[in-house]
C-alpha cells in the first residue's frame, strides 16, 4: 500500500531549507520550496563541516558522487566555500525526483486555519499545505506564526565583516597551506578568522584558490542604526549591503588593516575590505526559541535558532534540524496529524537548540567585554 504523505511547504530554499528537502526527499516525503531569490551567488563564505553528517542526512555522499571542493580544518572537519556548498544543494535537489524548486516566489505571511496552513505570497496568491517548514533565516517570516511574541532575533553587540577573494588577485598568493586550517587572532579589540579555501572551480592549486576573512567588529552599532539594520530595541532585521558600505567605512576599514593583521593575510583582507564589491556586513543575530513549530508550521535552520558565527555550529544545526525531521516524517505513522508530529519534532530539538544558543551568547558576552577593554 502507498503511504500519503502530507503536502510539505519548504519556505527558503538556502543550505537549511535544500538540506532538509533532500533529507525528506530521499526517505521518500515529497516536498515543495519557495524560494524568494533566484538562484543565489551570495550568501556566505567559509563554512567549516561534517560531511559525514551532512551525507547520513541527505543520503548522498558528498566525498564522493559530484565531490564538495573542501580543504581540511581540524579533526574531522572540513572547510568549504559557502556557494560551493549551495551549488551542489540546489544541483541535487533540481533533479531530485519529489523535490518542487520555485524561486523568485516571495511568501508574506503563514497562518494556520484548523489542521492546514495558509501561505500567502508576495503576489497576493496564497496557497494552503499540511504543513509548512520555514527555512527562511534570521528574519524568518514563518517564524510570526510560530511565536508571534517574539518574532524577531537580537543583535549580539558587534557584526561580521566578510568576504570571499580570489587569490589570483593578490600580488603574489597566500604563504599559507592548503591544510593550513582556520587562522584566528584576537587584536586591539578585533578579531579576525582567515582561511585559505578552493578556488571556484574546486582548484586547490596555489595561486588559483580563495582566501576568506571574517572580520568581527564591535564598534558599529550607530552605523547599522542609521542603515536601518536594527531597530530601535535591538533586533536585527537587516544586513549591510555592498552598497550600503561607503567609501568612508572602506577606507575606515583599510587603514586599519596594515595596524590589526599580519602577513600571510594582510594584503586579502586589505584588497577585500578596500574593493568595492561583495563585501558583507553581517549585524550578529542570536535567537533563543522558546517553540519551534505550532500547529502545522515548523521552523529549522536559521529561523530556528539564532547563533554566533563563533559557535561554527549554524549551518551544522540545521543538518540536525533536517535529520530529525525527515527522518520523523519518513517513519510516520499515517495516522499520526502533521500537528503531533512537528511537535515531537519541536521536543527532539528544543533543549539542545536553546543550549547551543546560550553557549553562543556567551561567546558574544566574552567578545563584547573584550571589545569593552579597548574602548576603555
Ligand atoms: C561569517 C559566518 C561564518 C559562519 N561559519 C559557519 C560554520 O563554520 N559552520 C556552520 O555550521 N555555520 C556557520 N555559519 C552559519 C551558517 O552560515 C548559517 O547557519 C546558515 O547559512 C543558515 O542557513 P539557512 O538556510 O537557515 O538561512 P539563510 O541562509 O538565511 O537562508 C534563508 C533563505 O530563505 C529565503 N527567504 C527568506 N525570506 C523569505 C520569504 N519571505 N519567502 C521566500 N523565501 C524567503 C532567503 O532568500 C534565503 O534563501 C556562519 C555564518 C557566518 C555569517
């Protein structure tokens, strides 16, 4: 006999969302993404991560079928380049069979009525689904209907400056091994987390690969006010653009480098921070869920929890997230609502998500004292 399986709603299609639609695709659930981006080419950097759980959850081994590009970093993990990561998701899920990809489709709100869940659109079209997981990040819009008193997450007290550059242009390339891991340094209330990472196309050959930087800022508070990328209690709710990073706060950023970083990074950081282009500003954003899923919507990923970079565990968690859930809707029994399912869901993952964003606030508190300490 055929089991139905519920209509699945994903809404966001990045790593969250991609992962867990393989996850349920390949046990067998079918699912639909929406997706408001097209196909995205930003979106991260340097992520460090566990292909062996990232190959258990969507049943596909990266290490071998259409190879991730990733240089070691230390034990068992891995680093990889945040689009090269994306592609190979949404590459898999384009031909998965019982994936549904839509992109530049925005939704605008989620509610439940009875035992469905109602989706509007951007356009004003809506639809309804037995259930919808919302994958949407930081600024979840699915996470309204969740916990609709406490829609928003909060700004840890410093951002992120990053970004991707080609080593090839760089004077000369970087005297730093492929194996070379994560570089991390603490200076004059900064710190800075430097790598060395395959080229775009997979190249590991010096001269031909990626030099990531991360580069945590205490000091700019006023200025994600005045862009409007908080508000006024604190929340996040938004990201500096390359647009929006003046020539001032470039040239800022530059004359501080030559001061903060030393040799093998000084010349990518400068070319990165000085170079109009893909640099980010990425205000911290921690949230603490109280619930993940109420009534037929869920969120995981980013929408889920909200932790520091620091943690390296963003991106690792919404694997988890895409496992546990999966797997629950693969094994489910066809009696069993989609309600009572993502709240056992919601029981599997909620000590262990609130703990991890303790841990990161922590990390943030040790930062921002740190930050405090130079500031005098
Ligand atoms: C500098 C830095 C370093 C990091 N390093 C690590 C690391 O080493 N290891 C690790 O595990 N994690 C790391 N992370 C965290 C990791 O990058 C994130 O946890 C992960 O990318 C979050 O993915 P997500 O899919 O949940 O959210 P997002 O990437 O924010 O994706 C949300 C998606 O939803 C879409 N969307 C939003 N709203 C709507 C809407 N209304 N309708 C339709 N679509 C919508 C967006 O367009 C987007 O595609 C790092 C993060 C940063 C900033």
């Amino acid at each position: 006999m055929t089991v139905k399986h519920p209509d699945i709603l994903v809404v966001g299609g990045s790593l969250a969302g991609l992962t867990f639609a393989l996850a349920s695709a390949s046990r067998g659930v079918p699912v639909r993404i929406v997706e408001r981006a097209e196909r995205r080419t930003l979106g991260g950097d340097n992520l460090n991560i566990d292909l062996a759980a990232i190959a258990r959850t969507v049943n596909c081994d990266l290490r071998v079928e259409a190879k991730l590009p990733v240089v070691r970093a230390f034990r068992d993990r891995h680093l990889t380049t945040w689009p090269a990561l994306y592609g190979w998701l949404r590459d898999r899920a384009a031909e998965m069979p019982g994936i549904t990809l839509e992109e530049s489709h925005a939704v605008a709100s989620v509610a439940a009525e009875g035992d469905r869940a109602i989706v509007t659109f951007a356009d004003g079209t809506s639809t309804t689904a037995d259930a919808v997981i919302g994958a949407d990040g930081y600024h979840s819009v699915v996470r309204r209907a969740v916990a609709p008193d406490q829609p928003l997450a909060s700004y840890a007290g410093y951002l992120v400056w990053r970004r991707l550059v080609e080593e090839s242009a760089l004077s000369a390339p970087i005297a730093w091994p492929t194996e070379g891991g994560l570089w991390i340094m603490l200076e004059q209330g900064y710190r800075l987390v430097a790598a060395v990472l395959p080229g775009r196309d997979g190249s590991l050959e010096i001269g031909r690969r990626q030099v990531t930087f991360a580069w945590f800022d205490g000091r700019r508070d006023e200025l994600l006010r005045r862009t409007g990328c908080l508000d006024s209690d604190r929340h996040v709710v938004g990201t500096l653009s390359a647009h929006a990073i003046t020539a001032e706060v470039r040239e800022e950023l530059s004359a501080l480098v030559p001061r903060l970083w030393p040799e093998p990074w000084t010349e990518a950081v400068a070319y990165g921070v000085r170079t109009p282009g893909a640099m980010r500003g990425a205000p911290i954003a921690e949230y603490k869920p109280e619930r993940l899923a109420a009534g037929p919507i869920a969120i995981i990923g980013d929408a889920a929890h909200g932790v520091s970079p620091m943690t390296g565990s963003g991106y690792a968690t919404a694997v988890d997230d895409a496992f546990v859930l999966a797997t629950m809707l693969a094994e489910r029994d066809a009696a069993e609502p989609p309600a009572d399912l993502l709240k056992r869901y919601e029981r599997a993952r909620l000590p262990y998500t609130r703990g991890l964003v303790d841990h990161s606030r922590r990390l943030s508190a040790d930062f921002t004292h740190y930050v405090a300490s130079w500031l005098g």
